[in-house]
C-alpha cells in the first residue's frame, strides 16, 4: 500500500482509538483519582512497550536522549494527567472536541519555533479554530452549570504539548523508527509514574471492587490507547507531516461524541456549532 493511501489507513484507526479513550478514560475515573489513573495509564503502557520492543533501545544513540526527554514529557506524562484531571469535571465529548486544537496549535508552533512553510487559508484556519473553541466554552458554562468550564485551560495545555510533541518529533527525530521512539519515551517515563502512584495513595485503595474495575479500563486505554497508538502515530508523522498527523484529532470529537451518546451525554445546539467551526478551522490548518 502507498503511503498516501496508508496515512489515511493510519488516521482512520488512531481516531477510532483515541475517541473511545475519553469514554475510557471517564470509567476509569469512577475507582480512581486522576493523578492515579494517569500514573497507571504510562504504567500499562510503558511495561506492555518496553516488553514488547526492548530490543529497539540499540538504536537509539546518546544525542536522541534528551529529546525522547522533552517528548515524553510533553507527547504522554503532562497530557494524560490534564486530560485525566480535566475529565473530572468536563464531559468525554467536551474533552474531545478541545482536543482537536492541537492541529491548530501544532501549525502555529510550526511556524513561530520550527520555520515551516504555510499558507494564509491555515491562519484563517487557526482564527476560526479559536472562535468555535470559545463559542464551545463560553455556551458551556453559561447552559451546564454543572461542569466547570475552567477546566477546559487543562486541555488548551495539553493541546499545546501535543503540538509542541510532533513538531520536536519530526525536526529531531526524525532518524528514529517509531518503535524506537515509543519505548525510549516510556523508558523515561516509568520511575516518575510509579513515585506518582506510590505518593498519592493508590495501594491503599488497590484492592477495592470499584479500583479493580477501573484498572480494566485503564489496563486497555494504557496497552492499546498510549502505547500501540503512539507507535502507529509515530508512523502516520514519518511518512506525512506534522500537521497532517495531529489532524487525526478532526476525526476523534465525532468518535467520543457517539461514545457520549451511548452514556446519556449532550450537547447543546451554540456548542455543536462551536464543535463544527472548530473541525471547519481544524480542516483549513490541516489543507495545502
């Protein structure tokens, strides 16, 4: 299969994925604390990945280091407890369709950090992203009083780590394949989620009916949603772009938005309107 027809094949599955993590994400969250279910989601991923393709660690060389660094941080550590913190109090569709700034963002980041090459139709893309975003918010938290809209800062966070993710990935690692980049990302992530989990009291709650059932959720949004997803993601940037592959996050707000359906979830009329101006923006930004 060509590689244009395989990024699509890759978009279409990682969307399919990373929709349903928000509902997953949302159960898991029913047992546990957020900053718990963050440290268990790298935990699942990183031991299933390490296991998985330890012999890739040959490949990496001493000058990738200090950038699987950054990208482990930015890409999955500050990500999985914004979104896991966020979800306390915002919806799983809400969640998603936020989330679909980080193509917007990753063309601005592109432009301001990384030098790259961009066309007026993306900026106009970029501005009208960010008008349906507030239109989303700003609806929300006047008609569901009971979300807390300020919340939403934590995924413009993570949003802007996402971009920043894939920009660093596609300048400075660029050399690596992406199994390669998935584990030296989760090799540096395992001490830091396990001191997180030790510290915040998980194992006095570990055998509880209601943890126990959470940790299922986690154990697939771990193995199947971080760790197989960002080896596939890592593919989808090699042979596309940057922007091109957070455009994925165009696809993920209508997964999650059946996901919430399925659990009695809505929204209201101006927020699907702010929903369809965001992916509008999100399509401009992403078009050459």
């Amino acid at each position: 299969m060509e590689n244009k027809q395989l990024r699509f094949l890759y978009l279409l599955i990682l969307a399919l994925v990373w929709g349903s993590s928000f509902i997953l994400i949302k159960r898991g969250l029913l047992g546990l604390e957020p900053f718990q279910l963050g440290a268990l989601r790298i935990l699942f991923a990183g031991l299933f990945i390490v296991l998985v393709g330890f012999k890739s660690i040959a490949k990496i060389q001493q000058r990738h280091w200090k950038y699987l660094l950054l990208t482990a941080s930015l890409g999955t550590f500050f990500p999985v407890f914004l979104f896991s913190w966020a979800q306390t109090e915002l919806s799983s569709s809400v969640s998603a369709i936020l989330n679909s700034l980080t193509p917007l963002n990753t063309l601005l980041l592109g432009i301001w950090l990384f030098k790259i090459d961009f066309q007026r139709r993306q900026i106009w893309g970029v501005v009208i992203g960010f008008i349906g975003s507030v239109l989303l918010v700003w609806n929300g938290a006047v008609n569901q009083p009971d979300q807390d809209y300020r919340f939403a800062l934590f995924l413009v966070i993570a949003s802007w780590c996402y971009a920043t993710n894939v920009n660093l990935i596609n300048k400075y690692l660029y050399d690596l394949n992406p199994l390669s980049i998935t584990v030296g990302n989760f090799i540096m992530l395992l001490i830091p989620a396990y001191l997180v989990l030790h510290f915040n009291g998980f194992w006095e709650i570990a055998t509880l009916p209601s943890t126990t059932n959470a940790m299922g959720y986690i154990i697939v949004l771990g193995v199947i949603g971080t760790a197989l997803a960002n080896v596939l993601f890592f593919k989808l940037i090699k042979i596309s772009s940057p922007v091109f592959a957070s455009s994925v996050t165009y696809l993920i707000p209508v997964v999650a938005f059946f996901w919430g359906l399925l659990d009695n979830e809505s929204l209201t009329a101006i927020q699907g309107l702010g929903a369809a101006i965001i992916l509008l923006g999100v399509y401009l930004s992403a078009k050459k």
